[in-house]
C-alpha cells in the first residue's frame, strides 16, 4: 500500500505502478509515468494540475474509459484494470453534463436507475431522494432547456449519486460555470459529499478549488504525481518548486547554505542575516551550497528599514481590495513580494521607499534540487 495506507478496506481506490502509454516506438506519448496512489473511503480527494499533465487520463483509466498500459488498478480492493465502465462501482460527472434534453429533471435522475432494471417503486423512492439532496422538488418536471448552468450540474450530480455508486469521479465539473456560481457550487459539492459519504475523486487545475473542497491533494505534472497532502500541507510544506509555483503565489530566494543540522539549514538571506530553513526529507546540503527557499507573500511583515530580516527598496505597490500587493529589489537583486491585509489606516509604500522584511518564525523551506 502508498500513501501510508495500513491496507485495510477503509481504501476506496489503490493504484500501483501505473503507466499510460498512446502509441508505439519513436511516436509513443507517455501520459502516465509509475502512479502510485490511495484515496480512502469516503474523502474528497483531488487530482490538480495544469492542462496535459495527465489528471484526465487517471480519472479516466480509474473509470475504466481507458486501459493502463502496465499497473494495478483497485476499488474497493477488487482488481478492475480488466474490467469495463459498467462493472465498476464508480460514476462519472464529466464537464458536459449530458443530459438528455427530451427528459424531465426526474426522468434523467432515475434513467440509470432504470437501465440497471431497479423497479418502479426504487426508482421513484431514489429519485424523489436525490432530489431532496441537490434542493430541486420543485424542478423536478421541468427540461434541462429550462434550467440554469448550476441547476443543470446539479441533475448532473442527482443522476451520477442516484446508484450510490462506491466512488463519485468528476472531471471539473465545475469549468463552465461563471465565477459566482462556481463558488457557490463548490460548497454544494462538499456538502453532497459530506452528506453521502461517497469518495469524491475531482479534477481541476484550480488552485482555490482544490484548497477548499479537498481533504487532500495530488499535485500532477508530466504525467507524474510530484507531491501529495492536506491543503494545508500541499500550501505551507510544498517539496518541489513546481508545487510551490503552481500553489498560489510564492517567492523563491537563491540563498547560500552556512550551516545543516537534523531537518534544517541555516542560510544566508539578502543582506547578510542568517535565519533557519527547513529541509526536504532526506536532503543535506554541504555548507557554502546554493539552495531555493521558498517564502509566501503573507510569511513577511512590512518593518521600518534597517529592522527585519532583509532589506529592499520599493518598485511597485498593488492595492487589491482586502489586500495590498508590495513588490520590491532586495539588496542584491533578487526580486520579493509581500502581501498585507489592509487594514484602512494604514499608507502604501510608494516606489523607491526603502523598507525592511520582517519573516515569521520558520516560514522558510528548501525546495529539492
């Protein structure tokens, strides 16, 4: 078992060693290189990652659209590589929610229902349920032309639940939504998650998304997983720099190593003081080395200068509303951003001001070479 699974049936989905290979020789494109991945039952797990890395791909090979190449694929602890769509207890919510338009808003909620060959009395009973649980009683005769976007991915969502399939996939679900709505759908899906105690295994390339909804994260890139955890773990204890780039935003610093104890460094920050720097697992690098250490806007304060651990002069400040954006050179160069709610009584920095850096305690990591 991965991921610090203990192997017992709390797995919803186990995958081992899988790769997705299109094609044959020179041509061949790998979409999916060594997954090894478990989501447990009844969480809210997602798949984030930019476009063309793979997350896709996964989704679709763990629905069964596609084969692995090589791996192991199991539900449940039932191997299911070999198996098709309909022989797996998951459903799918894909970005186009297909619904049949000639069908009412219960008519398509109970249509699986009825493909499975559940009697009249089931179907009416899950039906009448689902519509309880997505809050649409009284739509329920109406046709999807009738609907709104969020209204239609809510039918969407009723149909794909109405089995009560073992794992819920949905492929970004939420794309065509415009932004209000989005938000609001996102906390639809948590509590319809939260409600059924289905695993939910979601697809976006939204940061903000994935680091409400989820209890926790894949990160992918190039058909790889780089680093999985909590919101809070992927956000504040990112391992590699793409995680720490593509979450949010982030400073990174080119710092020297002056010193390395067990799971720290000491380094060099612009301007000559020194300050703590956790490492990666396993890493130990010799002192006088260069490293990345990564540092959020939010990590550091505004101080009078010469106070703080690092001096810079202003170039651009950003008002954003709740926030103010301070972009500034440090001593040597090196570009740093800062963020700082706005509080109202508080002045900008104006271009050219001279300003000191304060960090709070144990903010700085190192990143993996």
């Amino acid at each position: 078992m991965k991921d610090g699974s203990d192997g017992t049936a709390t797995d919803a989905i186990e995958i081992v060693g899988l790769d997705k290979v299109y094609g044959q020789g020179a041509g061949a494109f790998r979409a999916l290189t060594g997954i090894d991945l478990t989501i447990r039952s009844g969480e809210f797990f997602t798949l984030l990652g930019p476009s063309g890395c793979g997350k896709t791909t996964l989704l679709r090979v763990i629905a069964g659209f596609e084969n692995p190449t090589e791996g192991s694929v199991r539900i449940s602890g039932e191997e299911v590589a070999h198996l098709g769509p309909n022989k797996r207890q998951v459903n799918t919510v894909f970005q186009n929610y297909a619904l049949f338009p000639h069908m009412t808003v219960a008519q398509n909620i109970g249509f699986g229902l009825r493909m499975l060959g559940r009697s009249r009395t089931e179907v009416a009973a899950t039906t009448a349920e689902m519509l309880r649980l997505v809050r649409m009683e009284e739509l329920a005769q109406r046709r999807p032309a009738e609907l709104s976007g969020g209204q239609q991915q809510r039918v969407a969502l009723a149909r794909a639940l109405a089995p009560h399939p073992r794992v819920l996939l949905l492929d970004e679900p939420l794309s065509a939504l415009d932004l209000k709505l989005r938000k609001e759908m996102q906390g639809e899906l948590k509590r319809l998650q939260a409600e059924t105690g289905i695993t939910f295994v979601f697809v976006t390339h939204d940061q903000e998304e994935a680091l409400t909804m989820s209890d926790r994260i894949a990160v992918m890139s190039a058909g790889r997983i780089l680093q999985r955890g909590t919101p809070h773990e992927i956000y504040h204890a990112p391992t590699e720099r793409f995680v720490a780039d593509f979450i949010g935003d982030t400073n990174f610093l080119t710092v020297p190593v002056v010193s390395v104890e067990a799971g720290a460094a000491q380094v060099e920050l612009p301007g000559g003081r020194t300050a703590p720097a956790r490492l990666p697992e396993g890493a130990r690098p010799a002192p006088g080395a260069k490293v990345t250490v990564v540092i959020r806007p939010e990590q550091a304060r505004l101080v009078p200068p010469g106070e703080g651990e690092m001096q810079g002069e202003v170039t651009s400040s950003v008002f954003f509303g709740t926030d103010t954006h301070v972009h500034a050179r440090l001593t040597d160069g090196q570009d740093f951003v800062l963020r700082r709610q706005n509080a109202g009584e508080l002045a900008d920095p104006s271009p050219g001001d001279r300003i000191g850096l304060a960090l709070g305690d144990g903010v700085l990591r190192v990143l993996k070479d």
